[in-house]
C-alpha cells in the first residue's frame, strides 16, 4: 500500500539539497535533506525545498515525485531565514512541515574552537531553525495544526571530541525542538527530532571519504555493522512530520541503528 500521508500538506525542508559522491554510478547524491524532500512528496505533501545552493535544491525538485518549488536561502543570514516561510505562502498559501535539516559542522576541539566559527555554526544550526519556526508558527496556530521534524545528531547527546561548536549547537537543536513541543503543543503544534548516527550522506563521503577503507570503517562503529541511509532517516522523520505521530510531541527519536546503546562504544571489528 501507498501512503499518502501529507496529501493537502505543504512541507518546507530546510536543506533539501545534497552535494558529494553518489552511492550508486548514475544516480543522484543522496542527503538526509534530499531524501526527506523525496519522501514527502511521494506521500503527497507539496514541498519547498531550501538550500544556500540553489541548484542543489533544483536537483531535488526534479528529481522527486510530485509539486516542489526551491528556494535559495543561507540559514545563516537573517534575512533569508524570515523569507523562506513568505515564499511557501506566497507560492502554496500554507507551510504545515517545517523539516530543520541544515547543519554546518567543523572539526575543533574546546581549545582549537574560534569564535567565528561558534557563531557562525550556531547562526545555521540553531538561529537559522528558530527563526523560520518563528515565521511559520502564527499560520500553523490559526489553523491549530503544524509539526516540525529537527534533524538532530547523537553528537547532541554523546561526545566524539571531535567539534565543540557542533555538538554544543546540536545539543541547543533540541532545546529549540523541546521548547516548541512545550510552548506550542495546546494550539495543535507538534515538535520532534531524529537524532542521528553515522549515516551514509554524500556530505559524509565528500567529507570523511567514500574509498572501500572510509566506507568499511564507518560500519564497523555500530551493532548493525553497516552505516545508516538517507531514504531511513526519511522514513523516521516522514513518521514524525505525519498524523501516525498524532501523540508524538517533544520527542527524540534516536536513529543510529545501535550505536547509543552499546557498551564498550564504538565496537571494534
Ligand atoms: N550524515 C550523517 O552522518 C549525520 C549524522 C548526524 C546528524 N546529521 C544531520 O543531518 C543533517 C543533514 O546532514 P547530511 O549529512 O545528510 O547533509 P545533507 O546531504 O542533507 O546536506 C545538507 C544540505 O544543507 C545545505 N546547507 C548547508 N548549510 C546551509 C545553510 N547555511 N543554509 C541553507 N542550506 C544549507 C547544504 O548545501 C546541503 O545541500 C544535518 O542536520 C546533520 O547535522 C547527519
């Protein structure tokens, strides 16, 4: 059976582009964003799909099924974030799924850390998000339904040491996530998050590798035994986004395939 859950439904994606080695020759880069954009649509839901790049974005509209639009918007500059919600309404007349999906993500630990680019990963990770939430909730209030999906990160919760401005703002992701579930829930509002693993993004293979070693290395991190993949992440946040969740507020849904709960961590080959 086919679902069509956000038949009627307009769904922004925040991020909805992707960049970087394809999995398989021939098709498109695949990203949480993407993935979830594509899902959306084939469900019904007419998306707006935002990304810095404009022509990441147009990939994704061409290459789902069904009504999209993109949109050229940078989270991290204010003014672009208060124009994203007008463009749904000014092209569809309504935004019901805010998918938060953009991130940047750096490699400095607590001592390496600058201040640009603690700004800067906040200003994308956790103002970029609010501000369109902002935006998009006094529409959602009068109609006394709306739901928001953030793409969050176990890094959120759980520390690599590898970047102290993506963990810290990851972790500020779900307090913005919990806030709204909170603040908003008695006016129809639902607010959730997928809290990620490792999953096999073209941002992941463009940025720690896709040669046979990188990919082997990433799946020998959890219970599974194998990376997570976009078209997952989608069908969680998908579930989230939808009416199956009606009761589902404020919620961390952990998708990481293991990894958050095993002990010793990581386990080695
Ligand atoms: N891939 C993973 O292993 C993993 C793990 C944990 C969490 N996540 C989270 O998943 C989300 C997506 O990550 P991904 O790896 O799938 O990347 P992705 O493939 O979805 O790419 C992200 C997209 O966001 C766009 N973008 C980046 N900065 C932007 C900005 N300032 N304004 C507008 N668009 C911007 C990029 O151009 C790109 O198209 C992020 O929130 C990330 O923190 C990913």
């Amino acid at each position: 059976m086919t679902l069509r859950r956000f038949e009627g439904k307009v769904a922004v994606v925040l991020g909805g582009g992707a960049d970087g080695p394809s999995r398989e020759r021939g098709k498109i880069p695949m990203g949480n964003g993407r993935a979830i954009a594509m899902r959306l649509a084939s469900e019904g839901a007419r998306v707006v799909v935002v990304d810095r790049r404009l022509d990441l974005a147009k990939l994704t509209v061409d290459n789902l099924q069904g009504e999209a639009h993109a949109v050229e918007a940078d989270l991290a500059n204010i003014e672009d974030c208060t124009r994203i919600v007008e463009s749904s309404l000014d092209k569809y007349g309504r935004v019901d799924v805010v998918i938060a999906n953009a991130a940047v993500s750096s490699s400095m630990s607590a001592v390496q850390q600058t201040v640009e680019d603690w700004e800067f990963s906040n200003d994308v990770n956790v103002r970029g998000h609010w501000l369109v939430a902002q935006k998009a909730l006094p529409q959602m209030i009068e109609r006394g339904a709306g739901s928001f999906v953030f793409v969050g990160s176990t890094a959120g919760q759980l520390s690599s040491g590898r970047s102290l401005a993506y963990e810290a703002t990851k972790a500020a992701q779900l307090a913005v996530m919990r806030h709204i579930a909170v603040r908003f829930g008695s006016k129809g509002i639902r607010s959730n998050a997928v809290v990620l693993g490792v999953i096999d993004s073209a941002l992941v293979r463009r940025e720690f590798g896709d040669s046979e070693e990188a990919l082997a290395a990433r799946s020998e991190i959890g219970p599974m035994r194998r990376q997570g993949r976009p078209e997952e992440v989608a069908g969680a946040a998908a579930f989230l986004a939808s009416d199956d969740a009606s009761y589902v507020n404020g919620h961390s849904l952990i998708v990481d395939g293991g990894v958050s709960a095993q002990w010793p961590s990581p386990r080695k080959g």
